[in-house]
C-alpha cells in the first residue's frame, strides 16, 4: 500500500512526508492536522500559508522564528500599524522571505483585520 501511514524510528506512525526531516517530524506530530484558534494565531498562519507560495513549507518551517520576531509575533493590532519604515525593515530581513508583494499583502492584511 502506498501512501499509507510509516513507522518512524520511534515507532509512532506519520505520513511519509512526515518522516523526511526533523523539523517535519515535529511539525507533524505538535502542529499539523490541529484547530489554530486565535486571531493572531490565525493571522500567523495565514500570512506563513501567503508566504509559503512557491516555496516549499520546510521553508517557511525553518524561518518560522525569523518571521514572529519580524512580524512582532504576528499581532494584528501592531503589524496594522506598520509604516514605509516597516516595510523596508522587512524587505531587508534575512530572516524572512523578502518578497514585496507578499510584505504588502500581510500589511494590508494586518489593517482590514484590525
């Protein structure tokens, strides 16, 4: 059968996509497949899912930090009140992925949100 759920090293099942890294592994067993109840919780995964477009989630993943640190922990109230300053503090962010389009998607977000 293909597909199907894999014993991992430690003998919990997961998809097999689940399996290839660690980061993964965490991610599948704490996170994925759970209710995000919050709005900034929802917000965070919004703009990581917005994002993740193009680039594969392991990505997204691996600079999830960079992004809350950036993004002041993906709050709604203080990412709606991000200025140009802002902007171009982000788009110079190693941390994050520095697309224009997507920082300005997730400001003007922010602000319909608030």
């Amino acid at each position: 059968m293909t597909g199907g759920a894999v014993a991992g090293p430690d003998g919990r099942l997961r998809c097999p996509w689940g399996l290839s890294t660690e980061d993964y592994v965490r991610y599948h067993d704490e996170e994925w497949g759970r209710p995000v109840h919050g709005d900034d919780a929802l917000f965070e995964r919004l703009c990581l899912e917005a994002f993740q477009s193009g680039l594969s989630w392991i990505t997204i993943l691996r600079r999830r930090e960079g992004f809350r640190r950036a993004f002041d922990d993906f709050g709604i109230a203080a990412v709606a009140k991000y200025t140009e300053a802002d902007k171009e503090r982000l788009l110079a962010d190693e941390g994050i992925i520095r697309n224009r389009a997507k920082i300005e998607a997730t400001l003007a977000n922010a602000r319909v949100l608030a």
